[in-house]
C-alpha cells in the first residue's frame, strides 16, 4: 500500500495495537452485535438501563460527585461543554490508563474535546458499519492479500496512514487525503485508488465531491458517508457516478455509528442497541415520539467515555422503523429561522429543501443584521452558483442572495444568522 509507485505521502502511522485475544473477542462482538435486537421505543427505557446507572454513578467521577437521587428523565443533560472542560472526570475508574488512546476533535461548536478511547473501542466501529451494510443486503467480502476499507479525506492537513483489519483477515484499510498537496503528481489520485480496488470507500461529502472529479475506473461496493449530513443531489450524483449503494451515516466522534439513513422508512434507522436515545426540549424533558428537540445519548460502546444525558447538539425526531427506533429530519445543531423579503421566518429545514438537489459538497447560508442573505460556496462548486441562488430566491420570498467563496476545506456550520430572532429553543 506505502510501496506502490502511484502512493500517495503517508505522513503518519497508525495501527490497531489489538492483542490476539482481543481479536477472538472482537469477532464474537460483531456477531453479537448483528443479532441483538432493540429492547426500547421512545419513551420506554430499555432494561439495561437501571444498572447502567449504577454503573456509572458509582464508577465514574463526574456522576458520582453530582449524585443520583432522582429518577432517569429528571438528571441534568451534558454536553460538549462539559466534556471539554474535564474529560477525566468522565472516564470511569476501572478503566486501565495503559493502554488508552486520546484523540482530539474540533467539530463545529467552538468546543475542542479530547476524547478517551481504547484499541477494542476502535476496533469496534466496525460491527456498526456491518450491522447498516447488513440492512442493505451487504456483507465485507475482502480479506488477506486486498483493501477492505479506503478513507477519504479532503483538507489541507489530514491523517493519513495505512494499516490492516484483523477480524477481515487482515485485509488493507487505508486513510488517504485527496488534497493534491498529499500526492508526487495529482493523476495518481485516480491510478492508487483503481490499482487498490477498495471494496468499500468512506468519506465525507467534501471528500466524495472531489472523488466525483476523478477518472476512476473502479466500482467499490459501497460507498459511506460519514461525519456530515449528505445531500439528496449529491447521493444521487455518486449513485449514478460508481453504480452502487451510498450509505448516510449519522456518526460522532464522542459516540461512533449511531444511525444509517433508510430511505424506504423516511428516516436514520439506529445501529447501537446499548444506546438509548431521547430528543428533549431546551430544559432537558424528554420530548413523546414524533416531536422534534435535540439528539440525547446515554450509553453507548465506548467503555472509556460511557455517556449519560448527552445532548449532541443535532436535532430530530424519534419514530419506529418496524421494531427499531429512528430519527426523522436529522438536522445538525441548533435551528435557525431566516427571515424572507415578506416579513415571514422560515426554518433552516426549508433552507436544505430547497438546495438538496443540487450536488452541493458543502454551504453556509449567513443573515446578517440588516437581513441581507450571503451563501458561501466551495471554489469548485461555483458553477452551481446561479442555480443555488435561484433556489434560495425562491425560499426567501424573493430576497437578494449574495455569493461568496469558501475557502475552508473542513466542517462548518451550514445555518448561521445574526438576528436574534432567528434562533429557536
């Protein structure tokens, strides 16, 4: 993978650092993951709830110093914030330092974190990727010998690394950066990933716009998108571009895959059976089926960061899809209203309705003070320009739209105003 002459510049190393019976126990945790099935709906705790309560009250520091006393929908929420302003206190006693693993995150809320993690914890991401292939029919072929996994990135300084997968019989994983700085000549972008013939390429939608550009050759089996919300025009563009599957993953550094978007049912089906989800209003009351608030986690697979109340900062609903619960109009962050030419408010939902055919990797859609509208698109993407501008018109009662150019090449906040009003609970 390092060695091949149309390489890209590796500039890091990573590895899985699983011990063999770690591997053994992995295997047996990805079946049993296939086959466990959800023991809650919304609204009705799971079971394993009460004890992991006590768990985490008696074990971890944070908890313990705040006190139970109350029941489940009456504890206080946290959040990035309090994360940010002491991880260890969030990491439960038992857990061994020796081995623990810390990896920085930015995201989008101006709150970096230091999030705590552990080998078997990586290595665990991939049961949650199976169990939303699994839902479409698809099941990882390629083992010893073959690339399993290609990740994608698109930033002016990214990690990057090979590595393998032992519960794929070793086969490859790679992490490469599609940034022409990364690459000795920028054709090879398109030779390393047809000669490595990955079965299956994740990436971000900013990553995926700039795959779309290149002239592959090669069909991978299934393409993931994860960290950020993807477009209808977009999924379609790379549906249509490599001939397979293109899977929306709703997924967060502080709890891994959480839910894949089901389209049959209208909604992110979840994957974590050991997560329980609520959507609470802003005082942090657990809101009945149906009605939007904000995405809250308690439990989860990291044994290093177990999450209690988490508010993550997105939105949604939660219903049924059949006998697993889902979230209906995933949005991320906060909602924002904009105010048209007519003097009505609009939600950002709207906002995406309307630019969600177009191919877009990327947007911001800004109010300033005085109401005017700016929309920032990437450089690459300014020939969408007039069509996207047309659209948001439209949205807007017919208000002037400006365009400017985005220059940042990692996640940012899509819907940003600088009314007061435009900001909801």
């Amino acid at each position: 993978m390092r060695e091949h002459p149309a390489a890209p510049i590796f500039r890091n190393q990573s590895g899985n650092r699983l011990l063999a019976e770690e591997v053994t126990q992995l295997r047996a945790y990805e079946q049993q993951v296939m086959a466990t099935r959800f023991e809650w709906q919304p609204g009705v705790p799971p079971p394993w709830l009460t004890g992991f309560l006590d768990a985490v009250h008696a074990q971890v520091p944070y908890f313990r110093a705040r006190g139970r006393g109350t029941a489940f929908e009456a504890l206080p929420t946290t959040d990035r914030g309090d994360l940010a302003a002491d991880i260890a206190r969030f990491v439960p006693d038992p857990v061994p330092l020796e081995r623990m693993m810390n990896f920085r995150t930015t995201g989008t809320t101006g709150h970096p974190l230091v999030l705590p993690s552990h080998p078997v914890v990586a290595a665990r991401y991939l049961a949650y990727h199976k169990r939303a292939l699994a839902r479409f029919g698809i099941s990882l072929q390629h083992g010893r010998g073959q690339m399993g996994v290609m990740l994608l990135g698109m930033q002016q300084r990214c990690f990057t690394y090979v590595s393998v997968t032992p519960t794929m019989d070793e086969s490859g994983l790679a992490k490469i950066n599609l940034h022409p700085n990364d690459w000795r000549d920028v054709d090879d972008r398109a030779r390393y990933i047809d000669q490595m013939q990955p079965e299956v390429i994740a990436g971000d939608p900013i990553s995926f716009a700039t795959l779309l550009q290149l002239p592959l050759s090669h069909r991978p089996r299934v393409l993931l998108s994860v960290s950020m919300a993807l477009s209808t025009g977009l999924r379609t563009a790379l549906e249509a571009r490599f001939g397979c599957p293109v899977l929306d993953l709703y997924s967060m550094n502080e709890a891994g895959p959480l839910a894949v978007h089901d389209d049959a049912y209208g909604g992110h089906v979840l994957l974590q059976p050991g997560m329980y989800v609520e959507v609470v209003d802003a005082a942090g009351r657990a809101l009945p089926a149906g009605q939007e608030g904000e995405i809250t986690l308690t439990g989860g697979f990291n044994f290093c960061l177990p999450l209690l109340r988490y508010r993550t900062g997105d939105r949604g609903a939660l219903a049924m899809a059949g006998d697993v619960p889902m979230i209906v109009g995933l949005q991320g962050r906060r909602p924002v209203r904009y105010l048209t030419a007519n003097g009505r408010w609009i939600n950002n939902i709207d906002v995406s309705h309307a630019l969600a055919p177009l191919p877009l990797s990327r947007y911001r859609v800004h109010q300033h003070a005085d109401a005017g509208i700016t929309l920032h698109l990437p450089v690459a993407e300014a020939g969408l320009a007039d069509d996207a501008v047309a659209r948001l018109r439209q949205a807007l009662d017919g208000r002037a739209v400006q365009v400017q150019r985005l220059h940042a090449e990692d996640k940012l906040l899509q819907y940003t105003t600088d009314l007061p009003e435009g900001f909801t609970a």
